[in-house]
C-alpha cells in the first residue's frame, strides 16, 4: 500500500492525533513521518529494520534540539583522530583553531571524544562548545568538556552522527588522524563534488612542517586523477595549511562576500553581502562563462519563492544558469566573488 491509498478513515485519525498533540507547523511534513511509520509496520518489516529507524529518527530529534538554540551562530566542524595526546603539537593546533574562531564568534562542533575533540572544545571552551558522541564500548567517551553538559548529545549509530557533524556547520578543519577522520574528510569531499551539499570552507589542517596531508595531495595528483575517477582539480576546493591563522582566515573569509544560495527552478542564485558593480559582473562571465549551460550571469531581485519565504530579501542577487557538470566549480565562484573590490573588507 502506498502513502496515498492510506484509508481516508486512517488519515482522519492521523489528523486528530496532531490536533491533540498541537503540532501545526509544517504539519503535512510530521502527516508523512507517521504515515511511513505506519506503513513499515504495515509492510511487515523486519524487528532490526524498525529499530534501526526508530532509532535513527529518535537520534535525529535529539540532536536538532541540541542545534536549535544556536541557529544563528555560525559553526565550524573539527575533525581529528581521538587519540592525539595533549603533548602532541597537533593537539595544540586544534586547541589554537577552536580559540582563535570562538573568538571571532564561532561555535565549534567535535565528536565529543578526546584527543583532537578535547583540544578543540578546551580551545572554543564550554559555552561555544558542542558536542555529538557516539557510543563505542572503547575509546569515544566523552571528553570531560561536555561531559554531563547540556551542549552534548549521545548517537548509537556513525551516519546519524556525520550527518549531525556536517549538516549545520559552515565550514571544516579537518587534522590528521586515522579511518574515522579519513571517512569523514572524504564525506565532506563527495558531497561537495556532487553538490548535495552547499559549498562551505575545507581546511586541512597539519602540524608545523608536517607532511600528512601533502601526502594526501600527492595521492590524489598521482592516482585519483591520472585514473579519472576524479576530475582535475576537485581536490583544490580544500585548502591545506600548517598555520593556525590562515586556516582561521579561510573559515572566516569564505564568508565575506558570499552568504548563501537558493535554486529557483533551473535558476541558481546567489546572496551576496554587497553589491557588485555593473564592471565586476562582466569580469565574472568572462571568467566563468564555461561553468554556464545558457546565459550569463546577471543582477536579480528576489525570485517569487524567496519573496514568500521571506528569504535573505534585503541582500543582492546573482543569478546564472549552472551547468550541472561544472557544480565544483562554484567555490572559484564564490572565491572569486569574495576577491571582488566591492566586498567588505572585514
């Protein structure tokens, strides 16, 4: 039985259960969650299967309260391997990140575990810092930061953790560490590649004169892309560095110039913070008219979706024509964007 052959008799009952419980906002959207709740029941699926999802989603709940009183702080994601010692120097560059980008007013998110995560929590501290756990029998406790904080939620299960890390952050350090932080830096990667992420600043970030993410580089530049299987620089959209300060300076100068994006129908378009000049614009398509499947890219008021979801409505626009092949290529875009004269300074 599909969502739509539910017996009108059902959905009645539906909807009086969201009349007792109140729920009013976005209310087809909870319609739908009950009603797939019902069908898997319904489909006889297996014991393991429902508690998988009625696990994930109770994991999903918790976390969005952890995050929705912090909707308009920014927020950057710090990876790293749980077993880095404090005396080792790439504890202290995740300590010195998190400090210098708390005190730009950034929040940072780790994995709440020790090593790399303690590092940063001690370097954002308590009040800017959050945390998403997983539960292991070994290993990922939760760093005595956020332990018994309010600013921690616990996961049973990786994927809903990742999502958790990635989904409300604008931008990522990732340091050294071992399959775990592989896994969640290529995450970054693929979904940056496919565009089911919006573009945000990657850091990889390294010990003074350390040469592990060099090494990383050098695989991708000798074998990823000679293969095919990535394309020529899709690795450049992340920037490697030993420096405290010009990872602080990527993370916080992405967003200088650009805010944010919005499809409208086949129409991309784009939120800046200021106004570019009429001069400016010519420089962009001439610079990227191949990443356009038609057009140009030009100046545009707020589309009619925008307008009735009071959208970002006081902000200039760019609009284009992206083709979808070239999605990688909107961060030189949006580089490209923030390099313009008329974007703020600071």
């Amino acid at each position: 039985m599909t969502e739509e052959m539910l017996p009108a008799a059902l959905s009645d009952e539906i909807n009086h259960v969201l009349d007792e419980a109140g729920v009013s906002t976005d209310r087809r959207l909870v319609m739908r969650m009950l009603r797939t709740a019902l069908l898997l029941g319904e489909d006889g699926t297996d014991r393991l299967d429902l508690k998988i999802a009625s696990a994930a989603l109770a994991e999903m709940r918790d976390a969005f309260r952890l995050f929705a009183p912090f909707r308009g702080v920014p927020k950057v994601t710090v990876f790293g391997s749980a077993r880095t010692r404090p005396d080792d120097p790439l504890f202290r560059q995740a300590r010195d990140v998190a400090a210098a980008l708390a005190s730009d007013g950034w929040m940072v998110v780790t994995g709440a575990g020790p090593g790399i995560m303690q590092a940063a929590a001690e370097g954002a501290g308590p009040a800017l810092s959050l945390g998403v756990s997983i539960r292991l029998p070994f290993e990922e406790k939760a760093n005595s930061l956020v332990a018994g904080s309010d600013q921690v939620v616990a996961m049973k299960y990786f994927f809903t953790r990742k999502l958790m890390l990635i989904k409300e952050s604008s931008g990522f350090i990732c340091l050294p560490g071992g399959f775990g932080t592989l896994d969640e830096m290529f995450e970054l990667l693929t979904l940056q590649q496919t565009g089911k992420a919006e573009p945000t600043p990657i850091v990889l970030l390294d010990e003074k004169g350390g040469s592990f993410w060099e090494g990383m580089r050098r695989f991708v530049d000798e074998h990823l892309a000679p293969m095919g299987v990535i394309s020529p620089g899709d690795f450049d959209r992340v920037v490697i560095t030993d420096s405290v300060e010009a990872a602080r300076a990527e993370i916080t100068g992405f967003w200088r110039n650009y805010d944010s994006l919005r499809w409208v129908g086949d129409t991309l378009v784009l939120r800046l913070k200021a106004e570019p000049t009429d001069e400016e614009i010519e420089e962009l398509n001439t610079e990227f008219a191949a990443i356009l499947s038609t057009g140009r890219i030009e100046r545009t008021a707020p589309r009619s979706p925008e307008v009735a979801d009071d959208d970002r409505l006081d902000l200039p626009r760019l609009a284009l024509h992206l083709d979808q092949r070239q999605v990688g290529n909107l961060f030189r875009l949006i580089g490209a964007i923030n390099a313009l004269s008329s974007a703020p300074k600071d």
